[in-house]
C-alpha cells in the first residue's frame, strides 16, 4: 500500500503515542525491550519509523515478555490496551500487541473479527534456537503447524476444508490443511497454545547463541547483544536497541540500504484505517462525494459510512434521493443526524434515473473533483486519501480510479483491472477485459464533467461509458491505483442491467462512433454498444438490439459478442434469457468476467 503523506504523518505520529506508553510502562516495571525488524532499521538509517513504514515492532525474551503480560495491563493509562491471547481469547496473534483505542487498523485478513482494531504496535517473544541448524528447522516446523492451529481456531485463511475469511486466500497444501482441521477439531484454543508454547520455549535455559522469533528463520540476534543493549534515540526519544545493530540487520536482511526501490517499500496495507476524528487535508477538501440514491434502504447506510469512516474525509457528502418509494431517505436523514461533522446534504427530486440524479449531485457539490459512489457499493477507508496521493502525483488528469472487488454474498472476487498505476487509456483496457474505471471507483474533475453537460440522462444501460468515451474525444487524462478500495455489490436489489426498460435519451451508443477518431476507440464503443445490446435483446428489446447489429457490424475485436447478439435476437423472446443466464455464469466461472 502507499500511504497519503497526511495520513502517513498522522499514522506515525500515533505509532509514537503508542510507543512513548509502551517505554513508559517497561521503565516502571524495569522490564529490558528492544527495537528489532524494520524498526531497527529506522533507527539505524534514519533515527525514525522508516518513511513508509506503518508500524513499529519491539522484542523480548521470553521471561521479560511473560512479566509484560502480567504487568502491563494494570499500568497501561486509559486509552492503550493489550491485546495477547491471556486478556483476548479471540486473538489469532500468538505475540502481543499495544493498540491505541479509538482508532482502527485492521488488515484484510482480520476485518470483522471480534477483537479489538486500533492501531497497534507489536511486542514479539524472543527465545533461544539451538546452534544445529537441523533442530533449527524441526522447531520451525513444528512452531508453525501450531501458529496456524492457533490462528485456525479464530478465523480460516486457507483454500481447504474451509471458507477463507474475507475472500482472503493464503497458500497452503490440502494435506496442511487436513491436519489443521483435524488437530482444532480436537484440541480447544487453549490446548493449542500451550503446545505452541512449549515449542517456542524448547531451548531456553540452554547454551544457544541466538535468539530468534522462532517462525522467522532471519531474525536472529546474538545473545551477547541482547545482553548487551543500548540506547539510542529513535522519534525523538530514547529506546534500547541490541548491541551492534549493523550486524543483526545484516545478518537478518542482507545487504540493507536505506532507501530501496518503490517496489520493495512494502507495509501492512489495511482494509481499515480511521483516526477516530474526522480529518481533513488542502488535498480532501477538493473533493465532493455523490451518492445517488433509488430505493436503496437496506444498502444505502453501509455506503454513507464507508464515506463518513474514511482515514481523510471528503468535504462533502450528497446524497440525491431520485424519487426513491421505500424509506431510502429516512435511513440518510438518520445517518445525518448521527454525523454532523460528516457534512451530508440530501437533494430530493422526482425521479430522472442514475444519470439525472449524479447530474444534481454534480450541479450541487462545491468541490473542484467529484467522488461518484453508487449507494449498492462502498469505499474502504483509504479510497479518499489514494485519491488525495494520485492527485498529489499526477495532477493533470481528470479521472481518477482505483481498484476493487466484486462482492457476491460471503464472496469476494478481485476484479479484472490495469496492473500498473498512473495513467491508462479506459479503451485500451476495456479490450483487453480491464476495468480501469467504473461509477464507483471515479472521482473526476467537476469542471470537465460540466463542460460535457455530464451523464447522459435517459441512458439506462452504458452512461458511464458513454461519458467515459466523449471524456477520450476530448482529450481528458485517467489515471489508476491497483490498490484495491472499492467494493462492488454484484447482487444488490435494483442494479440497472436488472431492471430494464425502454430508453428516452438523446443521445446513444452508436451517435459516438467517428470514422477519423482512433481505431481502438471506435472498437471500445462497438463493445459498449454490443454488450448493452445484449442485455436489450434479452429483457425484449429485438428492435433496438437490430440497430446496434448493424451499427457495430464493423467490429473486428468483438465479433465473438457479435455472433452472440446475434442469435440471441434470432430467439424467441422466452428462450433468451435462460440462454443469456447461462452463457453468463460460465463466463463469470472460466473468467470472472461480466458485471
């Protein structure tokens, strides 16, 4: 994940709160710590949390982190809370983490858990590793197989035998998991980690010469250093580190350096990330979120709070009420009431369809960038502030999008997208079977949106494509973010592909093709074209999917949906769309492809 530098700022600057009580705490029970991993190296190249980092990890040995779990929970000051297997059964951590309340950071693999989500930093038990590296391997293994029983008994992560949480996947063998599933059917989580436990602590009171966090097999340092540590000024503050830290960080990362490749800045990227106030940056404050809204009351909370919980909130939100008959507007006026500070205003107007109503919120917003968030959909809290850094980075493009998931029930699917950021033509990656960019995941420049009077109203099928395409004619820049921050509803009540009926727009598809424009666009239109053709032969519009047959005959690139169109409308009106379902869930199967 890359981080907004404002939210990066304030994130360090929590991760150091956090720290000051932790130091706070081991100094009043004169309990010895240490920076280890990529804390360390912050220390040592920079004297702070490395730049992009987002957390900050500390060790100790085994005896002093044992008196941590006793002592720190009585010593904490209010608004810091321990979190370890002893005071939180439902952890799937095996180490300790200190977490900021009020706050949230929870990664993709840990949302909804019942357990406690500010952000943390981690205190990790170091134990001594025999100096055979055959042993060395034997208690890894077994420390792993226990690690994930124990994490098994909270939440299942894993392909076999079990729904992964969160569409969240990890690699793993069906052997593996077998002999997961079968050890935490008989064994409580209690029993689990005190197995875990005695590997971990096999061969301490020995002769070794390292200690080790015993799943990581780099992680390594010297007795003599640990015996040996010392202080050193890390965020302005004192801290003990191990005795000649250049050598641990060797011999744990190799050839370190201090500034490494964008590729290699790697950090925890969460799905969740809110300071528990409502902040705002220069960069936020541009930027108007528009929600429209037709009888979405059972979906349309969950997208306002996914606005109002960003980590960097918009200016604004509205909310354009399309004419909704159920209690659609009740339910924001509600959220309004509950969140003054989120700044949401609910437009009323009789009912114009989609276009009409992203129209108004466009009309009514104030911000120079428009966020469009279909009520069906939600952002994660980090879609505003990547918005905020693409803006930051590439300030001459007048759409902007990130990546997202398709959400079906429990199911989880990453959806086809570019694979590299910055910017991309929308054509070019459509036929390819890309998503660049969809109503959801845009937020575009307000003024080049008013300057091409905005969605086509009327068009019920295709106006996001449409707008997309004449923002192409005329020029208009689109950049992308492959982090993933949007979640897509492939199922919520009243999508528009659902829902057909005749059209009374003026403007189409077809009026968009150019003989002089670029072939790869005329190509994208005849695939917009042909594909809502499709749905229109299938809900019985033969008429209007005969004109897109012969509008789009001169595609070379979508000839396979062509031939497809075209026996569609050569069937009985009732046979169509038993053949379109079907057609479409092997494509949704083989490809995961069609929205």
């Amino acid at each position: 994940m890359k981080y907004n530098s404002d939210i990066l700022r304030r994130l360090h600057s929590e991760l150091k709160d956090i720290l000051a009580e932790v130091i706070r705490v081991c100094q009043v029970a004169n309990i010895p710590y240490f920076v280890q991993g990529g804390t360390a190296i912050g220390l040592h190249f920079f004297e702070e949390i490395v730049p992009w980092d987002d957390d900050i990890d500390l060790g100790m040995t085994r005896d002093n982190y044992e008196r941590f779990l006793r002592e720190a929970p009585a010593l904490l000051r209010e608004g810091y809370t321990l979190q370890e297997f002893s005071t939180e059964p439902d952890t799937p951590f095996y180490f300790a983490k200190v977490r900021k309340s009020g706050t949230r950071f929870v990664e993709s693999e840990w949302v909804g858990m019942p357990i406690a989500e500010g952000i943390y930093i981690d205190i990790f038990p170091y134990d001594l590793i025999p100096d055979d590296e055959a042993l060395r391997r034997k208690q890894r293994a077994e420390v792993g197989f226990w690690v994930n029983c124990f994490i098994a008994k909270s939440v299942w992560l894993w392909r076999w035998f079990g729904k992964a949480n969160n569409g969240v996947v990890l690699p793993k063998s069906m052997l593996s998991c077998a002999a997961i599933r079968v050890v935490t059917s008989f064994l409580s989580k209690r029993q689990i980690y005190n197995n875990l436990h005695r590997a971990l602590t096999r061969y301490n009171g020995t002769d070794a010469t390292y200690y080790n966090i015993v799943r990581m097999p780099k992680d390594m340092i010297a007795v003599r250093a640990i015996e040996n540590l010392e202080e050193r000024t890390f965020c302005g503050m004192k801290v003990l580190a191990p005795a000649d830290l250049e050598t641990y960080l060797r011999s744990h990362y190799g050839n370190i350096q201090k500034w490494l490749p964008e590729h290699l800045q790697l950090n925890h990227a969460p799905e969740v990330l809110h300071f528990g106030e409502h902040l705002l940056s220069d960069e936020s404050e541009r930027i108007s979120v528009v929600i429209p809204l037709y009888n979405k009351e059972v979906e349309v909370e969950r997208a306002l709070l996914s606005v109002i919980n960003q980590s960097l909130a918009p200016w604004e939100i509205i909310v354009v009420d399309d004419g909704s008959t159920d209690g659609s507007a009740a339910v924001v006026e509600r959220v309004i009431a509950e969140h003054p500070e989120a700044r949401i205003r609910l437009v009323r107007q009789q009912n114009r369809g989609v276009s009409g109503a992203r129209n108004r919120g466009i009309l009514e917003s104030t911000g120079e960038y428009v966020a469009l968030l279909d009520a069906d959909d939600y952002y994660l809290s980090g879609y505003i502030a990547e918005i905020c850094r693409l803006m930051a980075y590439y300030p001459n493009a007048d759409a902007y999008s990130t990546a997202f998931d398709i959400v079906e029930g429990t199911r989880r699917t990453r959806a086809a997208v570019p694979e590299v950021e910055g910017y991309f033509n929308p054509a070019e990656e459509a036929l390819k079977h890309r998503y660049g960019i969809i109503p959801s995941t845009a937020t575009l420049r307000r003024a080049t949106i008013t300057e091409l009077n905005g969605f086509p109203e009327g068009m019920r099928l295709g106006e996001d494509q449409w707008l997309w395409v004449r923002m192409m004619q005329e020029g208009c820049k689109f950049c992308f973010s492959p982090m993933s921050l949007v979640r897509y509803s492939k199922e919520a009540t009243n999508r528009s592909a659902a829902i057909y009926r005749s059209e009374a727009s003026e403007h189409t598809i077809e009026e968009l093709y150019r003989v002089e424009q670029d072939e790869t666009l005329n190509e994208y239109i005849a695939r917009i074209g042909i594909g809502k053709a499709i749905t229109q032969s299938v809900r019985g519009g033969s008429k209007d999917a005969a004109r897109a047959i012969k509008a789009f005959a001169y595609t070379r690139r979508s000839r396979r949906q062509l031939r497809r169109l075209r026996l569609l409308n050569a069937l009985p009106k009732w046979l169509r769309p038993t053949l379109d379902r079907t057609y479409a869930a092997l494509a949704w199967l083989i490809k995961h492809r069609g929205l």
